[in-house]
C-alpha cells in the first residue's frame, strides 16, 4: 500500500451519492481526497467502516475497510477525464 501524507485542507467530505437507494450516509468522519494517480479515503472516526469510491465513468472497485484514524488507498480518476463522485459505505457482505 502507498502511504502519503494527506492535510485536512485537502481532504473533501465523503458524501452519498443520490440514487444510492436506503444506504445508510457516510459519516462527516470520514473524508476522500481525490488525485489523478490516488484517492485516498482518510477514517477519522472511532470506528472502521467498509466503504468504496463512486467513479463518474461506472469504474467499480471492491470495497475495502479503513480503520479508525488510518486511510486506504483507492484508484486516481486518471487522465482521461474520469471523475471521482464521493464515497460511499458498504454493507458488511459486500466485497
């Protein structure tokens, strides 16, 4: 796993996406910082959560658990005008 360094200045609000369904919301602990290389999913609540990246294009990755006070890193958008559109969590049988 690469690890970076990633200031709160730079990290956005994980928010749910519209159309998600009954998901449960992603809690404002929880924060994403999206880049053209990596997105990094920073967890700064008590407890870890299994969450995933939303991509504008469809891009599905598996979800991944971030423990408290840690991050995980996902894909980048890329350079062929991808978008990163949040974060969202998932249910504790999805892989």
């Amino acid at each position: 796993m690469a690890l970076a360094v990633v200031t709160p200045a730079t990290a956005a609000h994980a928010e749910p996406q519209e159309g998600e369904g009954a998901q449960a919301p992603v809690p404002a602990c929880l924060t994403y910082s999206p880049g053209w290389r990596y997105t990094f999913v920073i967890n700064g609540c008590s407890t870890a959560y299994r969450v995933k990246v939303l991509y504008g294009d469809g891009t599905d990755v598996p979800c991944q658990e971030v423990v408290p006070r840690n991050w995980f890193t996902f894909p980048g958008y890329g350079t062929s005008g991808n978008t990163v559109e949040g974060v969202v969590l998932c249910d504790a049988a999805a892989a």
